[in-house]
C-alpha cells in the first residue's frame, strides 16, 4: 500500500470568522500547493483523497485533485483533524484494500504519524510538504516499536521546488 503524507500549504494567519478551523489557504500557499502536487503527480496519482475537515486541508485536497485531473471524490475524515487518531484511520484504510492514497492534515500530526510508520523520521513537515511511504500492511497491522511499517519513498519539499 502506497500512503502520501501532506502537510497542508500556506495558510492565512487569522480567519475573518477568527475560528481556526476556518482559516483558508494564501494565494501564495495555491501556488506551493500546486508545486507539489504537480511534483507528485511525476511520482504517481493518488486513488484516494483523505483530508482533514478544516478548510485550509480541503482547499489543499481540492488543490490536489484539479492539478492531477483526478475523477474521484475528496474525503474528509475526523482522524485527520488536529489531535485526530490518523493511525487508526490508516489501519481502517490497510484493511479495507486501498492502494494509492494521500492524507492531508496539520503539523504536528503528519510528522507524529510519519515517526510512527518510520522510527528514523526525526523532521517536522513544511507547508505542502509531501512524503511517499510504501506500508507493509501486515507491519502495520503488527506494528512494534524496532520494526518499522513503512519504506520512505520520496519527499517533496515544495518550499524548495520552484516553478
């Protein structure tokens, strides 16, 4: 199973409702979003989208999906959410036989999850970052402490990209 972990991009500062759950992504955080997914998009397509519930993660998704042309539908699930149990989540996806997904969620969640699937990830995620991990689902389903789940495959650091 093949797990692209994003990070979402550049986000405003404050929301005009001044809920954080509504804050939006800049014009400049699009642009790095675009960047990266067009990135990926040189790796491989996504089957699925799974973001986060709050805006700035369903704007990325929705960022994501336009660059790649991909036909399907943008999911939204809670476990993405800050302080949401994303393992769970990837534990649900293992068995239900996904492929190819990205999950899109916050800081410090993606490099949490990240270290869990790879005990030698030690970094924090950018804005738009995106790191492709191969999962061993019987690892995960299996998972200790020394045998880590997942292979890293690749890291798009879109603050470096340029167009």
């Amino acid at each position: 199973m093949k797990i692209y972990i994003m990070r979402h991009g550049p986000a405003e500062d404050q929301a005009p409702t001044g809920r954080d759950f509504d804050r939006k992504l800049t014009s400049s955080g699009r642009a790095r979003t675009e960047l990266a997914a067009h990135e990926l998009g040189r790796w491989e397509r996504p089957q699925r989208v799974v973001s986060s519930p709050l805006v700035r993660t369903i704007e990325t998704a929705e960022v994501v999906i336009a660059v790649l042309s991909l036909a399907l539908e943008l999911e939204t699930r809670e476990e993405l959410a800050p302080g949401g149990d994303a393992l769970r989540l990837l534990g649900e996806l293992a068995a239900q036989g996904a492929k190819r997904v990205i999950l899109i969620g916050h800081e410090p969640d993606v490099s949490s999850l990240t270290a869990l699937l790879l005990p030698t990830w030690s970094r924090s995620f950018d804005k738009a970052m995106v790191v492709g991990l191969k999962i061993d689902r019987a690892s995960l389903a299996h998972r200790t402490k020394d045998a880590p789940a997942a292979k890293l495959r690749f890291v798009i650091d879109a603050k470096r990209l340029h167009n």
